[in-house]
C-alpha cells in the first residue's frame, strides 16, 4: 500500500473538507425544502435534530452534520458523468438529500436505542423532545427519503428507490443484530459476526450512497456493483476508526463522553477482537463487560482492549479496507482521475478525529 505522508494527509483532508463544504451548499436548499414539507411538531424535531433551530424554534448555527453520504453520491455521480457537462452531478442532487434523511432517521433513532444524551456537541433530541417525537421524526424523515425519489420523474429514480429501501432493511437488520449483541455472553460475539453488523449498519449506506450516485450517471450494473462495495469497504473502515473513537476519542471533538462504548457494553469491533484474542487482558475485558463500570473500569476496559491488541487490529483492519476500496473504485472508474472526489471522501472519513 503506498505510504502517505503527513503532508499528503493534510493536503487531501482540505481537498475533502472543501469537497464537503461544496456538497452542504448545493445539497442542504433542498434539505431544509423537503424538511420544511414536514408537520410542524415533526418538523421542529428533525430542525432541531439537523442543528437549524434551537429546542424553542429559534434559528440556530450550531455544528451540522459532515453531509459524507450525499458528497458520495454527487461524487459517484461526477466520476460516471461521462463527459456530460455535470448533468448527472446536478440530477443527482436528490437522490443525495434522500440519503441524507435516511442516515438522519437512523441517527434518531439510534439515539434512541443506545441513549445517548449528546450528538454534535448538544442535547440529543429525544432528551429534548421525548422518545415517542424522537422516534416518529425518524421515520418521518425516511418515509420523505421513499417520496423524494418515487417523486422524481429521472429514469434512474425507481431503480435507486428499491436500492435505498433495501439498504434500510439492511441496515435495520445490523442494527438488530448489534442490539442482540450486548444481551448476549461478552465471549460468545464472534469477530465474523461483528463485521457483518457493521458492514449492514454503516457500510451498506455508504455503498448505497455510491451506487445512487452512479445509476444517475447512468453507470452500468457492473458498475454500479464496484461503486457498493467501495463504499462497503470504505464505510467498514470508517466503523472501525468510529469504534476506536468510541474508546480513545477526545470528547471535546467527539461530543462525547471518553469511553462511552465501553459504559455502554458495545461490543465494538476492537472490544471484540480483543475479548477473542485469547490473552489475560482479553480476559480482564471479559470481566469486566459482565458488570456495570464507573470512570476507574472505563480506564481499566480500554487499556485492556488495547494490550490485547484491538486497537492496533482495527487499525491494520481500516487501512486494509481500504486498500480494498481503492481496488473495487478502479474496476467502476477505470481512470481513477475521474474517481478522485470518492478517493478523497474515503480517505477523509478514514482519518477524522471527531
């Protein structure tokens, strides 16, 4: 795999930061339009989910999302284009707010799930709204996701509808499977079995950012197939580096608590590797998952995730993800000049720290 400088890394977070920045301003008119096409006690859940509006309705600037999904899909988009001036690139800009409300009503309701108090450095809005608001503004917002582009007069639109609607069964169904993972005996969750809940819970979306992007460009099967599993790929390489976040993040870019997957038992792919690595430390996490940890057991978890070798597994796993990514990319856009928005997008997610 080639070696990336500090320089290289630093030049291609701004290239993707920018790329990032461009994608909000064309994509977030058309959010906040459909947003606005909620009921009102709805809308003023999802406004203050998305950071518009404060709790009380009042206009609010606070941080919003990075908008990766959508940026994937104008990105697959462009790299199909074929020559055709941006055309793909601007038809695209629904399928990539219909991605958007999807990973959002997966947002809400995985607060819900896991109660987190905080997202983006604020209250989560079941805390503020309740459960019951929280909830209903989730699939809200996935049902205007389904109507977006059943809406769309595009050719393309039928298509990339029966593929998000399969990529949200999907995703519900790693969603479930993470869920079922924390009743079960904290050796008893295999590595194999962790990886697939998280290539359905975060990969499949990204895949399916990729994909919708690449349909309206009007991309072949074969494809749009490479274009998936790139963002399979890159998305479980993004997992891993979000579940050594959820251990060893810094709270004050993560807007959460230090070791808030280890209080909460996630059986994260680095705690799982580590409980299956067959070492004392893999022992000592065991023990420590089967009763309720204050900051002291927090400390204890993360070091032993860390001598049994989960941190440095996850980290040689995203790199070779990725590595991977990089290999589907080049059988969708052969001169993967035309990919490079999607390269840098991946690499991006790759390397954030918060």
């Amino acid at each position: 795999m080639t070696t990336t400088t500090s320089t290289d890394a630093a030049t291609e977070g701004r290239g993707a930061t920018a790329l990032l920045e461009r994608t909000r301003s064309v994509v977030q008119p058309e959010l906040r339009a459909a947003v606005a096409t909620l009921p009102g006690p709805i809308r003023r859940v999802a406004m203050y989910h998305f950071g518009w509006e404060h709790a009380d309705g009042t206009p609010a600037s606070g941080q919003e999302g990075k908008a990766v999904r959508p940026a994937l899909v104008l990105a697959a988009a462009r790299a199909l284009d074929g020559g055709r001036a941006g055309d793909a690139v601007r038809d695209a800009i629904r399928p990539a707010v219909a991605v958007e409300l999807a990973h959002n009503f997966t947002l809400l309701h995985d607060d819900v799930i896991d109660e987190d108090p905080t997202r983006r450095h604020r209250a989560t809005a079941w805390t503020v709204f309740g459960t019951p608001d929280a909830i209903v503004a989730g699939d809200a917002m996935m049902a205007l996701a389904v109507r977006l582009l059943a809406e769309d007069p595009h050719p393309a639109a039928a298509a990339a509808s029966a593929r998000l609607a399969a990529c949200v069964v999907e995703l519900c169904a790693g969603q479930q499977a993470d869920c079922a993972f924390e009743r079960r005996d904290p050796r008893q969750v295999s590595v194999t079995e962790c990886v697939t809940m998280a290539t359905a819970k975060t990969g499949a979306l990204l895949g399916a950012s990729c994909a919708l992007g690449g349909l309206y460009a009007g991309a072949t099967a074969e494809q749009v197939a490479a274009l998936d599993t790139f963002g399979r790929e890159a998305g479980l390489a993004f997992q891993l580096i979000d579940d050594l976040m959820g251990i060893w993040g810094d709270p004050a870019r993560t807007g959460k608590p230090a070791g808030a997957d280890l209080a909460a038992h996630k059986k994260s792919l680095p705690v799982v590797h580590a409980l299956a690595s067959g070492t004392p430390a893999g022992a000592e996490l065991a023990e420590l998952y089967r009763r309720p940890m204050d900051e002291t057991a927090v400390r204890r978890a993360a070091d032993a995730v860390e001598r049994a070798g989960g941190r440095d597994w996850a980290q040689e796993q995203a790199a070779d993800r990725m590595a991977s990514a990089v290999h589907q990319l080049s059988g969708a856009v052969p001169d993967l000049a035309a990919g490079g928005d999607l390269l840098a997008l991946a690499e991006f997610v790759t390397r954030r720290t918060s």
